[in-house]
C-alpha cells in the first residue's frame, strides 16, 4: 500500500480534496491529510478521516497533540505529497521555505526523493499576479510538480483559469508520481 500525504489549504475547492482522499483510498492508498487553520475553517478534518481511515491532522500544537511531532511523523510515512488545493497564501509560503504551520513544515521535513505535487486553485486574477507566478516558477525550480488549473466557471462567479483539476486526473497524476 501506498502512502500519500495529502495537504490542503484553504480554497473553495477544499470541498474536492475530500474526494481525491476518497478516490485515493478506493485505489488502495493510505492517505492521510494535514490541513491548514483555514481549510478545517472551510471543512471538518474528521470527514477526511471517515472517507480514508487515516488521521487528518491540523494542528500540531494542539493539547491532544503533546508528546508528538507530528510534521515528522507524517512526512517519514509519505511516499508522495500531494497539495491540493493550494491557496495563493500557502503556495507563497511554500515557495518562501516557511514553516509556520502543519502543512509548510511537513513539506519542508519530507525527505529530498519523495516527489511532490502543488495543485493551485484561486480566482483567475490572483492566478495571474506576478507573485502567484513567480511562486510557481520557484516551485518548479525546487522539483516540484504543477498540474496547472483548470479554465471555467469559478465559485466567485468569474470565467477563466483557476480551478482545480478533476479529481480522477490528480489520483492519476499521484499515481503517475508513485509509480516512478
Ligand atoms: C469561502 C472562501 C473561499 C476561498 N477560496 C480561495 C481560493 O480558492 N484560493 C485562494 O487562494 N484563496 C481563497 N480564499 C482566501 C484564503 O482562504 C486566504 O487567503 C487564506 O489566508 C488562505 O490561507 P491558507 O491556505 O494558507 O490556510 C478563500 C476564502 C474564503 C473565505
């Protein structure tokens, strides 16, 4: 079995990365998901743990969490990261090498030859700011992959280039990842 290490930020298509989890279970993956502060705003943690058996961890300063390091744990089990969906906030903080939440720092503690997957998903116009790109462009350079998003009909009610992919085509991309 697989290990993937899903990581959400929080967009409006949080509400897909439950469903990736899920397809990836149903393809025999574990998955286990660290979300940031404002993705377990937009969504509860716990239906990720109820449609793929594995914890969904958000904070690991949390009470319940002592004792445990967490951002190791999960980056030491993970044959593959997959970010999705990533804010323009949290690619920035990807890129930058920050490491002031779950997410970032498990990133940042995944060893070098686990391949690694950003997702972006954003209004069209923060999609095009030089800084999005410039972002991306750094992630790129570091080995990341980028599935480029989507073109449609946006949740904040604007044609154009921002959505994130279909799930079937990120499980397949993931698996395309792990089966180098
Ligand atoms: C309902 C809602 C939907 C949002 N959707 C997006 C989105 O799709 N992409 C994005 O970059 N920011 C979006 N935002 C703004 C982010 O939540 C905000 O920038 C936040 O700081 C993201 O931080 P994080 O992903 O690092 O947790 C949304 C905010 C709200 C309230």
């Amino acid at each position: 079995m697989s290990h993937v290490l899903l990581a959400a930020g929080g967009s409006v298509a949080v509400y897909k990365a439950c469903d990736l989890a899920s397809k990836l279970a149903q393809r025999g993956h574990g998955v286990r998901t660290v979300l940031t502060g404002r993705a377990a705003e937009l969504v509860n943690p716990q239906l990720f743990e109820a449609v793929t058996g594995e914890p969904a961890y958000v904070d690991e300063y949390d009470e319940t969490r002592r004792g445990a390091m967490d951002h190791i744990d999960v980056s030491t089990w993970a044959d593959v990261l997959v970010v999705a969906p990533c804010s323009a906030n949290l690619l920035a903080r990807l890129a930058l090498g920050l490491a002031d939440d779950l997410p970032t720092t498990a990133a940042l503690a995944l060893p070098a030859d686990v391949p690694r997957l950003v997702c972006p998903a954003m209004n069209p116009h923060m999609l095009a700011t030089p800084a999005v790109q410039r972002h991306l462009g750094t992630l790129r350079e570091d080995g990341w992959g980028v599935f480029e998003p989507d073109e449609g009909h946006m949740a904040c009610g604007v044609n154009g280039r921002g959505r994130l992919p279909d799930t079937v085509e990120i499980a397949d991309r993931v698996e395309e990842l792990l089966a180098r």
